[in-house]
C-alpha cells in the first residue's frame, strides 16, 4: 500500500529541499509548498497524512493558516509546526488550534523524524480508538468455535490480502461490519483507515458531497472515499444507493479518481470496497433496482455470513463474551447463566441474531437482581413478559432504582433499537415516523451505538 504522505511548508529553499530529501529517503512519500498559497493548492490535489508548517512566511504566517485550517473544517491531519524564532505563545497558541507539536529550527533531524513517526502513530491511535468506541466484537477474531464459523475466519483469512472487492451477505443482526473490520485487520491495508459507509443514510441531495467531497476558494472538505484513501470501505446496506450514486460511485473506484463538488480537477484514490446487504442482490439486479455492472465489480468475492441458528453450538461463548464485556466496559454486575437458561438459549431460533442476543444481555444484567439468570427468567423474556413487574409499566423493579437520566437513556436505547429491529428503513425514514428531527436522530444513534443498517 502506499506510505504516508508528508506535505512540507516552508519558505526557505534550503529547509525544503533538506526536508524532503530526507523524508523521501525514510520512504515517505512527500510535496513542498513554499507559501500558504502553495500550501493550499497542495491540500487541493492530495491529502497529506502529516503537514510540516513554518510559522514565518511571506504571505499568510502559518499560526494564521493552521487557525484558518480549524475553523473551516477542522485540521486536515496532524499538524507539525517549526520555527527559528520560537515563542512560547506561538506553541500554546499553535497546541490550542490542534498541531501536534512545535519544533524550534535549527531543527535536529533525528527528533523532526521521531515526532513525526509520533505524530502518524497518534493519528492511527487516535482513529482506532474512535472506531473501537463503536465495537463490541473485538478486532482480532470473531468469535466462536462452531465449524460454521471455523470455515469462515479461515476463508477470509485466505482473501485478505488479496485486494479484491467482497461482497459480504447475511441476514440483518449477523455481524456483517465485524467481520468486515476483521477482513481489513489482516489486509495489507491494515495500517490505513476503515471507513464506514451507511447506504441508506445516503440521500440524492448529499451523497455527491459525502462521498466525493467539496472544495471551493476557502476550503477543502475531504469527502468519505478521500478519507479512505489507502484503506479500506465498507458499504453497509450497499442495494440501497440510488442509481445516480451507483453509477458515480463505480465510474470513480474503476477509474481511481474523483472530482470534489465543486472542483475541476479530478484527485487519484486507491480504495478497497468491503460491500454488505441482507437482501439478494442478484434479486435486486433482476429487478431493475441493482445496476449489474457494479454487482459484478462487487461480487468478485462474495461471502455468506451465517445466522446464529447455523452455529448455535457458539450461544455459550457468545453469552460469556458479552456478559464480560458490558461487566467490565458499563461496570454493571456480572450474573451467571444458569444450565437451564443456556439451554433454553440454545435451541432459542434467534431472529435477530447476535445483535439480540447481544441486547438480551445487556437487559439481563440491567435489570435483573439475582446472582444468576435463571431459566424462569428467559422464558418470562422470551415470552414478552415483563420481569418483576411494578406499577403495571413492564419494566423491572431495577429501572426504577435507577438515576432519572439512566433510566430514560435506557428507554430510548431500547425505544430506538425496537424501531430499527422491526421497521426498514435508514434514518431519514426513521425520524419521520418517529417525529424526530434527523440531525438529532442520527447523533442519539450514534451516542448509544446503534446502526440502522448494521444488519
């Protein structure tokens, strides 16, 4: 894949010139721009995985041009600064507006390379830990032992570092993102990013924007495929792109290149498509709804990825891995399953898959009081009775326990996870049936890590 790209902005021969040699020998890959102008222009044709910013130059000082960076659209990636007339306001004022670092000239080459191997290892950490917030199941391997999913860890192992499209299929609840995080995990494009991609929170009006980005004389906002650059896509819920974004979506991944919304010139990329749905597609082409030419592109390497009725023998684990987890991730108190209620869950069809199950646990554990959860307990649940009813509401004894903030959070976690289990749809659809604004929709979903297309 290719190395990090360096944009080095100076108005110094000299410095640039000695800059970039040295940076291209480390194998980076790296432009110069002698003024912000430059700089500017720079950001236009190509983002920079790390900027080297002097302060002092002719036309805008760099503290100007990083503040300018920050309040359009937030700092395009790490920021260095250097400066032979080091001030301490200047570093405080550079920190407050985001740089990474301030290095003072003349510069010592071997801490200018340390902070910036420092700096592109934050900016991965820093994009990790953002993801992972979002993650229940770990990066390193999906879990379970059945043969099912022995076959399926192994299949993907083995396409992983070939850089084709896949197609992952199965029914909603499975897990389909998991493994796709997992796909790019043992991919050669592991150290770039994974970037996420709803289809049906894409609408006609700004999925242009969104996808290819827009740039106008102010400012360039760097759109989702840009952000990928290097990495890795993955397109949940791909059968519910429009056609137009189809058919510009496939122009761009076959040509590597793209034009920002507002732009003339087109910007090469080089993106890996990770594409996902719970519907049959080859149905969807039939009927005039999926074009073929992007189905064939996407289908190169399709992957099945099975219910949890295929590999049932895996409920145990999966129950033991995410009783531990919400234990040690919510603080809440771990309850022991009893054998009655593991077999009971055991031979329980899970139309939902593992994302129910995954919710079950998480209400046992809330709202149960005993050491352990009994089987009596999964029956009055599976049975949609209440447990430990109070006041005729249907919620436990517990929730009322509960601070008012705690307990309403709860509610409106379940409240927005029962719309997406039993209504299709994206987020658009859903705020209009529920009355919600879909700005304020879309950050309630995203605080509690719901996705309605993570089927």
């Amino acid at each position: 894949m290719s190395t990090p790209f360096v944009l080095v902005v100076d108005d110094e021969p000299d410095i640039r010139s000695l800059l970039c040699e040295i940076l291209d020998d480390e194998g980076f890959t790296v432009d110069s721009a002698s003024n912000a102008s430059e700089a500017q222009q720079a950001l236009r044709s190509h983002k920079p995985d790390l900027i080297l910013l002097d302060i002092w130059m002719p036309d805008l000082d760099g503290i100007s041009l990083l503040k300018e960076w920050s309040e359009n659209s937030g700092l395009p990636c790490p920021v260095i600064m250097m400066s032979g007339h080091g001030r301490i306001e200047h570093a405080l004022e550079a920190t407050r507006l985001g740089a990474y670092d301030f290095i003072e000239k003349p510069l010592s080459i071997a801490k200018l390379l340390l902070t910036v191997e420092h700096a592109l290892e934050h900016a991965k950490l820093h994009r990790e830990n953002s993801d992972l917030k979002q993650l229940l199941v770990p990066l390193d391997e999906p879990i379970g032992r059945s043969e099912p999913m022995q076959k399926l860890r192994s299949q993907i192992k083995r396409i992983a570092h070939h850089d084709t499209w896949v197609l992952l299929s199965g029914e909603a609840g499975t897990g389909k993102m998991s493994f796709a995080r997992y796909l790019h995990s043992l991919s050669l494009r592991k150290d770039s990013p994974f970037i996420e991609v709803s289809a049906g929170n894409l609408t006609k009006e700004n999925s242009s924007e969104e996808l290819f980005g827009k740039e106008d004389e102010d400012r360039v906002i760097y759109g989702l495929l840009e952000q990928a650059n290097n990495g890795t896509m993955f397109i949940n819920e791909v059968t519910d792109l429009d056609m137009q974004t189809q058919i510009r979506l496939l122009s761009a991944l076959q040509s590597g290149k793209i034009t920002r919304v507002g732009a003339t010139e087109p910007t090469e990329i080089d993106v890996r498509i990770v594409a996902a749905t719970r519907l049959n597609i080859a149905e969807e082409v039939k009927e005039g709804r999926f074009r073929d030419d992007l189905y064939y592109q996407l289908n190169v390497v399709p992957i099945h990825i099975p219910s949890l009725r295929e590999h049932q023998d895996d409920v145990h684990e999966l129950l033991e891995y995410y009783i531990d987890l919400f234990v040690r991730r919510d603080g809440l108190k771990y309850r022991k399953v009893s054998i009655g209620a593991q077999n009971k869950l055991r031979n329980y069809p899970w139309p939902g898959n593992i994302r129910e199950l995954k919710n079950m646990v998480q209400r046992l554990l809330i709202l149960g009081t005993n050491e352990e959860i009994s089987l009596e307990e999964i029956e009055k649940l599976l049975g949609d009775e209440p447990v430990e009813l109070q006041n005729n509401s249907g919620y436990s004894s517990a929730l009322f326990e509960l601070p008012l903030k705690e307990a309403r959070d709860l509610f409106e976690k379940e409240y927005l996870q029962h719309q997406i289990d039993n209504y299709p749809g994206g987020v658009s659809q859903m705020a209009k049936r529920i009355g919600v604004e879909r700005t304020n929709l879309y950050r309630k979903l995203k605080s509690y890590g719901l996705d309605p297309k993570d089927k």
